[in-house]
C-alpha cells in the first residue's frame, strides 16, 4: 500500500487508522505521535493529517514507485542497514547523536534505532518528500514491535541537504558522541544538472580548480563527495564516527585532498561491498569509515566488509605521495618523480560524427554514413583507446580531420587552400555550433583542442587512459604522415624512432609496470592521467635497468617489426632526458 506516494506497511496503516480516525487537531496528532514513537512535527499541516486519514481507510490504493537510479538514488536495503549498525557496534561505537544527511526511506535510521542504546537524538534530511514519509511509516513500525524500546528525539526534516544548516546542528550538541552515517546520492553535479534537479549545490567551484580543468572534467564532482567533505568540514571537532556508503572514486578523493585539508578524522577505512548483490548497479562502492576529534590521518586501510579480519591493502600518502598501494610501491618508489617528457592528451573535438572518418571504396564516410571527397593535406589516421592493443601500429582504421595546428589557431585559411574541406565543415557548421562544452566559446570556426607541435611528430608511445592495461604502444606515420590520437589517450612524440623505441621498452618494462599497479587505482574512470604518467621518472627508470635488458628488447622489437635499431643513440637518449639549468625540458611542447 502506499500514501504520499510512499509505502507503508499494512500493519502500520491499520494501526494509524484506529489511531488517528477521531483526532481532529493535527498538533494533538503531532503531540501523540511523539509521545509514542519520539517523532517531532509528524504533520506539517491538518491537511497532511486528514489526507494521510482518507488515504489508510482505503484498502486498495497501489501506485507504481518512480525510478530514481537516474539521480543516483540507491536506496540502502534493511538488511544492508542492520548489518552495517551491527558493524559500528562491534567497533564500540555508543552514538548520542545521529546524523543522516540524506536519509531516504529511512533504513539506517531504523537499523541505528533498533542498535545503539544511547541514542538522545536523530536528525534526518531528504529533499524527496515520499521518502519522508515512509521513513516516518518505517519509525512506526519499529517502535509498534519493539513498544519497549527507548525513545529519542527524532527529527526527520523535508529539506534539501544543501540548504540546511548543519553548521547551527554542530553547536548544539558539542560534547555528545556523534555518529554521521547514511549512503548520499552516487551522482555527480552535472548529472543532476542534466536532469534539472533541484538537489544541486549552488554552482561553484568547490575545488578551486582553475582555468581548463576547471571547464573540463575537472569541474565536475560527485554530490556524495560535496556532502562527505561538509560533513567532515563541519563535524570533525565532535566525538565520534562517520561512516558513509559511497564510491570507490570519492574515498580516494577524500583520502587525496586530506594531505591539504587535515580533517580531525583518523582510522580511515574502506570497506568493499558487492554492489550488483546490494543494489543490482555495476557501480564500485564501499563504506567509508573515519573516528572523528582525533590525530589526522592521511592513509586508508581497505578490507571485504563481508570478511573484514584481514587487510586487503593500504593506500594513501606515503612519503609526499599518493600512492593506490603503500605496501608495494616501496619496491619501485625511486622512480617516483617527474617525467622529463611531457605527457599529452590526444585530439578533442566532440564532434565525432563529423570529423571522424572511415575509408570505404576509395572515399571517405563520416559518422551519418555520407560518403565525401576532401583534399588529403588536412585528414590524419586516427587512433582511440580501444586501437591501443599490440606494442606496434602503423595502420588506422579511423581518420580524422585536423583543423590546426596549434590550440586557437584561425581557420579562415582552410576556406582558400582546402576548398572541398571548408565546404564540407560549412555544410555542417550546425554540429559544430552544437558542442556543449564553453571550451569552444569565441573560439575560430572548427575548433579542435589538444593539438600542438607534439601532435605532429612522426612517432608516438601512448598509452589508453581509460583501458586497465599496462601497456605502451609505439606509433609509426601512415601514408608519410604522422597518426593522431584521441583525446581519451595520452603520448609522447618524438622525432627519432629510436627515442621513441628506448621509451616504449623502459616503460614496458616490470618496473614501470609495478609502479603504476601501486599509483593507480583499477576503479578509477581513467586509470591513467597526464599527473600519474608524469610521476614517472624516465632517467631514473633507464638507470635503474639493467642495460643488457634493454638491449634484448630491443633486439626482439627487431626481429618482429622488420626494424633495423642499434642502441647506437641510447646516450644521446640519457642526455636528452638529464635536467638543464631552465627546469624540466619540454623538447615537445
């Protein structure tokens, strides 16, 4: 059954029938369900009351639940709910106080109330008003089978999370012992923009990412982790625990920036959960757990929550680094530094169906199927992560158009040297006006970015920033011409193939290998980024291996790529890569 769009147990509608069916006043309503079940302002109007009491003296009255995944609205089930209380328990948790900035329909309130014995108060916030509701149903309930059961204070607020004042609720109760739980919506900001939700945060830059990465992904932040940042911004200085069902992406955030914020929070821990058998959503997600008003710490032990006796790993700063696994990355921890290459990302043009191209018969077919004629002096083989699979490519199956250059460069010269080509782009200009992200505001007509001189190098060692595989991948010109990538890979271009060779067997090799299994994360949306490919120091890498090694590579990248390479530059090599009194050399920038 179901009342205000929200479920409600036959036997707590059958009691609330009899209960309510001769109150007429709505506070004395208000007043007997907090006598009895310890919920403050239960109505908010005679309205609510008399609907609620019209609606249970029906018996039929079945109404479909609205999906809400889309919000990232993965509402905790009840045995999820008692089984992390009972956790909490077990590490000799008593909280006072209850917090759950987005309660939901209410299960870790229930499974809190039903666990702790101590509880004085409970604050709820949720912007979705059935869940209000049936979390109010769902006190009931509990206390109608447990009538024995202490009753608390209990405050279960119709509110949007980013407006009420927390601040206000950390004064009131500074010496009680806290307890901050619950599971926040597993969506970004942008995602709810999308859907026009008004449970946004105001817009702002919270990270204080500037410029690019601000515009770009960068900007974009997941609401779960807004909403633990608060909580730890705002709480920490309490006794207590917060313990918070988030994504794997967010308690590595947390754990990333707590080098620079030093939250009061200390026994970070991960644990894993099955989220296809908890919520059915292939989503990586675990509970976050932290003691609060204690000595900051800046490292998270992660376990099984299903078998939480062992450790699986630890990961956090070590040493003035971030790294995914502090046990391992001691064994390649002295190529930890900076690259003496700078790393790039590939092509960006969010215009696929338009600049990307296949070859058929002869002419080229873009994304819509139109088979079209253009001058060849602007079309470059194309690669995207998913061509990154053999350690030697030399053929595309993908074309793209390069408008530029350089990032900004005008492109009113395709118009007189490229007639075909400037047609074609006019043609569907519309596409074009189209591209949604403000990196393409004022710029010229056909703008594309991630382009530069490195863009044009005739070899390239890449690498897929979005593929868990460890493996470089060396890139030859096609057709005379060098190859380009998208912007989901990163590179390094060279104008010596065997430059190119040396960088593509050092960072093939197992060292580099090790070390990125212990500074990347495997959940991550990019396992690989220009800041982790960075950190890898090529010449402390090329003397830490032994140089008959790297001659034997090289002789097998020979004998199968019909090469004809001698290590007769590897010095020239070393030389390039040792620093100049300028700072980093950026030989392809």
């Amino acid at each position: 059954m179901r009342v205000f769009d929200a479920n409600i147990s036959y036997e707590v509608s059958v009691y609330l029938n009899d209960y309510l069916k001769n109150i007429t006043s709505f506070e004395m309503a208000n007043q007997k369900m907090f006598e009895d079940f310890g919920i403050v302002d239960f109505f908010d109007s005679y309205l609510e009351l008399e609907t609620l009491k019209e609606t249970i003296s029906i018996t039929h009255n079945i109404v479909s639940e609205p999906d809400r995944a889309e919000y990232g609205d993965f509402q905790t089930n009840k045995d999820l709910a008692r089984k992390v209380a009972l956790f909490l328990s077990n590490k000799l948790a008593n909280p006072q106080i209850i917090i759950e900035p987005t309660c939901g329909k209410g299960n870790f309130i229930v499974a809190s109330l039903s666990t702790f014995s101590n509880i004085e108060y409970v604050f709820g916030i949720e912007i979705y008003k059935p869940y209000i509701w049936e979390t109010k149903f769902n006190i009931v309930e509990f206390y109608l089978n447990t009538p024995n059961h202490k009753k608390s204070n209990i405050f279960i607020i119709h509110c949007d999370v980013f407006d009420y004042d927390f601040k206000n609720l950390a004064k009131q109760f500074p010496e009680k012992e806290l307890l901050i739980i619950g599971n926040p919506p597993w969506v970004t900001n942008a995602k709810l923009g999308s859907l026009n939700s008004s449970n946004l945060p105001k817009k702002t830059n919270f990270k204080n990412h500037s410029g690019l990465d601000a515009m770009t992904g960068k900007g974009n932040f997941d609401i779960a982790e807004f909403i633990t940042l608060k909580m730890l911004e705002l709480f920490q200085n309490i006794k207590g625990n917060i313990l918070l069902l988030v994504k794997n992406s967010v308690i590595k955030n947390i754990v990333l920036d707590q080098k620079k914020n030093k939250y009061a929070v200390s026994e970070i821990e991960k644990y894993c959960i099955d989220s296809k058998k908890e919520f059915n959503v292939s989503v990586e997600a675990s509970l976050l757990y932290g003691k609060l008003k204690s000595h900051p710490h800046d490292y998270c032990t992660e376990y099984n929550f299903y078998d939480n006796h062992k450790p699986i790993l630890q990961f956090g700063w070590l040493m003035n680094k971030f790294v995914s696994n502090i046990g391992t990355y001691s064994n390649t921890k002295n190529i930890d530094g900076e690259c003496p290459f700078v790393w790039r990302q590939g092509l960006k043009h969010d215009c696929s169906s338009i600049m990307e191209l296949e070859k058929q018969n002869g002419h080229y077919v873009n994304g819509l199927n139109e088979a079209i004629k253009l001058e060849e002096d602007l079309v470059y083989g194309l690669l995207k992560s998913s061509d990154l699979k053999n350690s030697v490519i030399n053929q595309t199956r993908k074309f793209t158009i390069v408008t530029q250059k350089k990032v900004g460069q005008e492109t009113i010269y395709i118009r007189d040297e490229f007639p075909k080509t400037f047609q074609y782009l006019i043609d569907h200009q519309e596409s074009f006006n189209s591209r949604k992200s403000s990196i393409y505001n004022n710029k010229p007509a056909f703008s594309i970015f991630g382009i530069g001189d490195y863009s044009f190098k005739p070899y390239k060692v890449a690498i897929s920033g979005l593929y868990k595989t460890f493996h470089f991948t060396l890139i030859l010109p096609q057709y005379s011409k060098p190859v380009m990538l998208d912007d989901t890979c990163y590179l390094l271009g060279f104008d010596k193939i065997e430059f190119a060779v040396y960088t593509l067997i050092l960072l093939n090799s197992d060292v580099a290998m090790q070390f990125l299994q212990s500074v990347t994360f495997a959940d991550a949306k990019r396992t690989f980024t220009k800041d982790v490919l960075m950190r890898i120091d090529l010449l402390a890498l090329a003397n830490l291996i032994d140089k008959n090694d790297v001659e034997i590579a090289l002789q097998r990248l020979n004998k199968m790529y019909n090469f004809n390479l001698t290590f007769c530059l590897w010095d020239d090599f070393i030389e390039e890569m040792k620093p100049v009194n300028s700072g980093q050399i950026e030989l392809f920038a």
